[in-house]
C-alpha cells in the first residue's frame, strides 16, 4: 500500500512539474516571439534592458560583436552589449566605450565614440531612441529617432541616458571598410539605446 501511495505520489509531482514546464515555455514563448520584446534585468521598466528578438532569428543570439563582409571586405557592422563603462583617450575628446557581452560570454571589442571633430569620420557618433513599444506592435521601421550627438549631453545627462547594464548597440562606420582608430577599436556611427516611449521618455530623463 506505502508503494502504492509513493507511486501516486510521484506521479503527481510530475504532472506538476510537467505542468510548469509547459506555462514557463509558453510564458517565455509569449514574452519574446510574440511580442518582439524580453525584458532581461528583473525591475528595469524603463525598457533599458529589453532584448529585441524576432520571430525567425532571435537578436539575442546575434547581439554581440557582429562581424559581416562586403564585397570581400570583412568589417564589423555593431557591437552590442552591456554598457560597463567610459574610457578617456589621451589627448583626444573622444572616448572608449566598453561592453560586455550580454550573455557573459566572449569578448566585445572596444568602441570609439566620437565626442570632438575627427579625421576618422565626418560627424560625431549619434544616439538614437528605441521605441520599444512600435517594436512591440511590429512597427520595427518607425521606432528609431535621432535624438541629438553624444557630445551634446552634459556628464549629467549622459550618466541618466546610458547606465552601467543597459544595453547599447553601437552601429560602426563602414567606408569601403570598417573604420578603426590608431588602437585598432571600431568607430561608432551611432549608439542605439531602448525605452519604453522612444525618444520622449528619453527627453523626459535627461532633463
């Protein structure tokens, strides 16, 4: 009978587990195929950690140091990660960026971003906003605005529009090929960061 019962009793607690298992894949399933948006850093609803996925390709598999070849010209198209800090650059305006990668795996290259006027490019590195909500919608092509230059954001400023976690893509100049600086780190065209209300929340922030 004690078997019996011991049995039941572990056939029921798989049920249960089995049970979890399904709504923990149809949860996760909702939260990035179906919506387009993940949330990774528990608390952070302002959608500075939202990782953008698609239905066929997830970015999260892709975001990190993205190599690609154009017309037999390796280069890197972006670099994409957890924003660690900011380095000076001796004798230069200009800073290093450096990421980490978001799945605490690898190495992401360091980024230029261009703060002073530069032989490497013909414009400092822009921030662009996006919003998180048109990607949640599929209006993927609308979400992104252009909300000024790095170098036009106070110290201030720019500790509340990139913080230590986010995550930032860091789209790099390409010209024939990709464009580095004496250190051999890529130069960034623009820094993309995510929010929940685009560049309105991120004006909202920085004031």
């Amino acid at each position: 009978m004690y078997i019996v019962k011991k049995i039941f009793f572990i056939v029921i607690l798989l049920g249960v587990v089995g049970i979890g298992v399904v709504a923990r894949y149809v949860l996760l399933t909702k939260n990035t195929v179906r919506t387009g948006v993940k949330t990774l850093m528990v608390g952070d609803s302002q959608g500075r950690t939202a990782v953008i996925t698609d239905p066929k390709v997830t970015l999260f598999k892709k975001e990190g140091y993205v190599p690609f070849e154009f017309k037999g010209q390796k280069g890197v198209e972006r670099v994409v990660g957890l924003f660690e800090k900011w380095e000076t650059i001796e004798g230069s305006q200009d800073r290093t960026m450096v990421l980490r990668p978001i799945n605490g795996k690898g190495y992401l290259p360091k980024v230029r971003v261009i703060f002073g006027i530069s032989d490497l490019t013909q414009s400092k590195t822009a921030i662009r906003v996006i919003d998180l909500n048109k990607v949640k919608t599929n209006d993927y092509d609308k979400s992104m605005t252009v909300v000024g230059y790095v170098a036009d954001l106070n110290s201030q400023q720019l500790g509340k529009a990139i913080k230590q976690g986010d995550i930032v893509d860091a789209e790099c100049v390409f010209a024939g090929k990709t464009v580095v600086d004496d250190f051999g780190q890529p130069v960034a065209y623009w820094l993309d960061i995510r929010r929940w209300g685009g560049a309105g929340a991120f004006e909202e922030e920085i004031k």
